[in-house]
C-alpha cells in the first residue's frame, strides 16, 4: 500500500520510515528509527530526487508508482551517492528504462564503483548548471564534502523549494509527520538532530559553513532533507539554520557542564556525583552526567557539542587512559570539537597518571580546548582530605562560566 504526502503544488513526499534498523551506518543506535526521503516533482516532465536504503525499497517503489500515476519517470536527480539513499536507484532505473540520471561527475564515477549499470544514461552537472522541465527549472549547487566528495544540492528556482542532500536532516522515523511544524521539534527532535549532524557531518564545520552561506544566497521557502522532518515555515527553517551555523562553528548551544566519566568500581563515579552535587548547590543546574562505558559515544559527541563545559574523570588502566574514555576523546578529535573549557579528574590507587595523558592529549590532538588550572587528583577514592581541592576545582569551573 502506498505511503505519500504532498509537500508543494506538484511535489511529493514518497520516502519511509524504517524501525528495524538498529545502528545507522552500523554504529550509531537508532532506537527511535530513522527516515529515509526521496521526492518527485510532476511537471511536463517527471523527476524523481534521490532514492532510499534497500530496506525500505518495496514502500519507496510503490509510492513511486502511485504518485505517476500511469506515467513514465523521466529523470533521476541523485544529490548523494551514499548507498542509504541511493542503494535502491537501480531498481527505480530497471522499472523505468526511459529514465535518465542527473548527478555530479564524481557521483557516477561511484555508481560505477558500487557496480550500478548506468552506461548511457546519465548527463553530468556541476555548481552552476541548471535543468528545465516544464514550469520548474533546478538549479544545482556544489555541496563537496558534506559529508562525501560527490554531494551536491538541488534548488527549485520557482518556488523556492532546496533539496538539501545530509544537511538539515536528523535521526528517528517520521512515524505520519513529515513536516518539522507537526512535531514539538524543540522538545522531542532537536536531541537527535544534533546527534545527526555531529556524528555525520561534524568533521566538516567549515563546508558546512560554505554551503549555508551559498543557501543564504537563495530564497529558500522550503527545505527538503534526506532523513528527518521537511522544514516549510520560516521561523522553523531560521531556527534550524541557528543551530546549524553553531555546530557547525563547534558554538556551545547552552552555557553548562558536561562530566563524563570512566569508574571501574564505582569510586570516581562517586567523585562525578560530588561535582555535579557541588555545581547545582552553587548555582550551575545545567549540569549532565554520564557513565562512558554504558553511553554510546555517539551521544556524548552530541551532548559534548551542547554544553561549553566538558569534565573528563577517569580512572588510570594500565598508565594509560581507561580505554572507553579514550575513545570518546578519539572521537571528539576525528570529529573536530573546538573551543570548549575543559577540566580533569583522575583516579588512580597506586599511579595514577590519566589525568596527564588527559591534558596532553587535549593540548596535542584537539583543537582550542581550554584547560582550567585546578586539576583533581584522586587516590582510590575520593576522601575527606580532598574537599578542598574539589572546591577549588568547582571554582574554577564557575569562574570561567563567569567571564564569558
């Protein structure tokens, strides 16, 4: 049975939600289930933006079906290559023989690469090139590495419609809301938009950055992702836009403290606890705590893209790093987090030395991260003796907050 929405005038909606998958891109839970969206646009002639994940292909093919209505495809715009979106094009090309391919040059150099017979019917645009077919006339813009080589965007000149590729997208199913206005997006989206983006795309700030600053160049009235909810209301696309300029830029969102820690038996856990207790009695109520070993990174990444306060507390395993904790550093590393202020908590009964290698890797490996003066050193477990050095080391953290 099909499943479509309209979005504008001629444009539809003939995408799906999947909730089987467990791990986007086998890595990142997605507990809530994630969309995949394809478009077409019926004018004189009939085109079709992008295709969807083999998962979902059977829904994706009948809603195709239904929206033409008897009528051939004539073309196929692929924007990104990637196989979540553009596993299913072969399929689409062997029900519809007539149709022709639109991409970038790299972008059907990769479908030669996954094994796709397109030989003969793909035409090749670049940044500035532009289709008609009928009333609509496309024009296509370079989104280079956001976040593969081949992306590019598609603008709908007469009315305003941007189809966006990976930017502006997010986890979770559609679950019968397409548009952004028919969700509390603040409340119940915005968590796993942010985990999107910085997971995905957070490397690439400065591309990012290039391809907002060519949209602002345009009159877009309608944004529609790859994943996620399409954005239609001009309060909702600025709102989407802010936040994306300040991931982008690696701009805390909110003003807080992120502690997450690394605890073997539950000692240093306890030291994160006394912090954040100390936080809130002195005024810092936005305050997260998590447990690095039961916490997908992925979502520290994100909450770590959020707050403009990061405490690390591990404890020393092997006179290294606890390994988790590493990884999560690793990861905020690969993924270019900057200009953030950051302070250390190490445990350790008879070397304890995380802490060091902590701050050299910051100083090392990262980019711009503030490193406050007051560092905790903890012997086992956090004693009496140490009171002391944790105020100070609340203090310091509040101080910074203070002179921003």
């Amino acid at each position: 049975m099909y499943n479509v929405r309209k979005i504008v005038d001629d444009l539809y909606w003939v995408g799906g939600s999947d909730h089987r998958l467990e791990l986007f891109e086998n890595i990142h839970p997605i507990p809530d289930g994630v969309s995949y969206n394809a478009y077409v646009l019926l004018d004189e002639k009939t085109v079709l933006f992008d295709t969807v994940d083999w998962s979902i292909c059977r829904q994706f093919l009948e809603n195709l079906e239904h929206v033409l209505n008897g009528r051939d495809l004539d073309y196929v715009i692929i924007n990104h290559m990637e196989p979540d979106h553009a596993a299913s094009m072969e399929e689409v090309l062997l029900r519809y023989p007539n149709a022709k391919v639109i991409s970038t040059e790299k972008s059907i150099m990769m479908m030669y690469q996954f094994g796709f017979n397109v030989e003969g019917r793909t035409e090749t645009v670049a940044e500035g090139d532009s289709r008609c077919f009928g009333k609509h006339t496309i024009a296509f813009v370079d989104a280079q590495m956001v976040h593969w080589p081949e992306a590019m965007v598609s603008y709908d000149t007469s009315n305003g419609v941007l189809f966006s590729a990976d930017a502006f997208g997010s986890f979770k199913a559609l679950d019968g809301k397409l548009f952004a206005d028919e969700v509390n997006f603040d409340r119940d989206w915005i968590d796993e938009a942010r985990r999107y983006l910085t997971n995905i795309v957070g490397k690439y700030g400065p591309e990012v950055m290039h391809l907002i600053k060519k949209a602002g160049t345009l009159d877009i009235k309608v944004i529609c992702p790859l994943h996620g909810p399409v954005w239609r209301k001009p309060e909702d696309i600025q709102y989407i836009l802010g936040k994306y300029i300040k991931w982008a830029t690696y701009e805390p969102e909110e003003k807080g403290v992120l502690i997450v820690y690394a605890s073997m038996y539950g000692n240093t856990e306890s030291a994160a606890q006394v912090l954040a207790t100390k936080l809130v009695e002195k005024g810092m109520t936005n305050v997260r705590v998590y447990d690095v070993s039961k916490t997908h990174v992925s979502y520290l990444v994100s909450e770590a893209f959020k707050y403009s306060h990061i405490v690390f507390a591990s404890v020393t395993y092997n006179l290294q790093i606890y390994p988790v904790m590493k990884e999560f550093l690793e990861h905020l590393a690969m993924l270019n987090l900057q200009n953030r202020i950051c302070g250390i908590i190490e445990n350790g009964s008879w070397a304890p030395q995380s802490g060091s290698l902590i701050r050299e890797f910051l100083d090392d490996e990262m980019k711009q991260m503030s490193i406050i003066n007051s560092e905790l050193s903890i012997i086992s477990s956090l004693q009496e003796k140490d009171q002391r050095d944790m105020d100070l080391f609340v203090d310091s953290l509040l101080d910074t907050m203070n002179e921003e």
